[in-house]
C-alpha cells in the first residue's frame, strides 16, 4: 500500500473554490495531480448521489469545497452542501466505509495558499486511509 496514489474528487464551487484553484495554479503552487476539479455552479447542486457514484466509480475521497459561511452566492447553497456532506458521512460510517472518506471544505477566491494546502492534506489522510472500499468489493467480485 506504500504505493497507493488515492484518486481524488473536488467538487468545487465557481464563485469561491474553483476561483482559489484558478489562482494557486496562477501562483505556481503545487498541489496533487490526481486530485480531480469538478466546477460546480454552487456547492448546494451537488447532491449525496454525486458523491457516492464518485466513489463507486472509484475515487477513493471526495470533498466539496465552497464559499466561506455567510458568503455563498446562493445564498446557503454552501449549508445545504454541508448537510449533505454529513449526511454522507453518515452513511458510509453506517456501511462501515470510514465517512472521512468525504470532507466539506470552505475558502474563498483569494485563499489560493488554501486550495492548494487543502489538496494536499486531504490527500494525504485519504492515503493513510488506503484504497477505498470500493475498489476492494470490486477487485473481489472480479476475482470470485
């Protein structure tokens, strides 16, 4: 598992997240390749289903990144992405897939440093998590 490379899924706002990945690639600041942008109108779109089929289709994490509490352009599209995000969380504890598999994350536009600092963290503790559950169930029914 010392080789274990996780793919990662960021769902990430237009206005606020996706705006800081814009800019910490303007800044040259490195963060994970295989951390996978999905721009999003606003993180209140994404529902509980996009961040499970992310992960049955085999993305190890997943974190939905938005505008910063009290700033979404949607008003509370970014509490709604919250709950959701718990919601999933949740769930995968119940199936016994370890909910830290997914993660709400806040920034906005300016927090380049902060996108990239994130990328590289959640990857970090996806990898300490190792492959994801689903890729395991699969690998057993290709075998079996």
């Amino acid at each position: 598992m010392e080789n274990f490379e996780p793919e990662i899924v960021a769902f990430c706002c237009h206005y606020c997240a996706y705006t800081a990945a814009d800019m910490a690639g303007s800044k040259r600041l490195s963060y994970p390749p295989n951390v996978k942008i999905i721009r999003v109108p606003c993180t209140g779109k994404v529902d509980a289903i996009h961040i499970m089929k992310a992960l049955l289709k085999g993305a190890d994490g997943v974190y939905v990144a938005g505008c910063l509490e009290g700033d979404c352009h949607f008003k509370n599209g970014n509490i709604r992405a919250a709950h959701r995000v718990a919601y999933v969380q949740k769930m995968l504890n119940d199936i016994g897939w370890d909910g830290e598999r997914v993660e709400m994350i806040t920034m906005s536009a300016g927090m380049g440093e902060r996108f990239a600092q994130t990328a590289k963290e959640f990857t970090e503790k996806i990898r300490q998590l190792g492959p994801s559950p689903a890729k395991t169930a699969a690998g057993q029914a290709a075998v079996g």
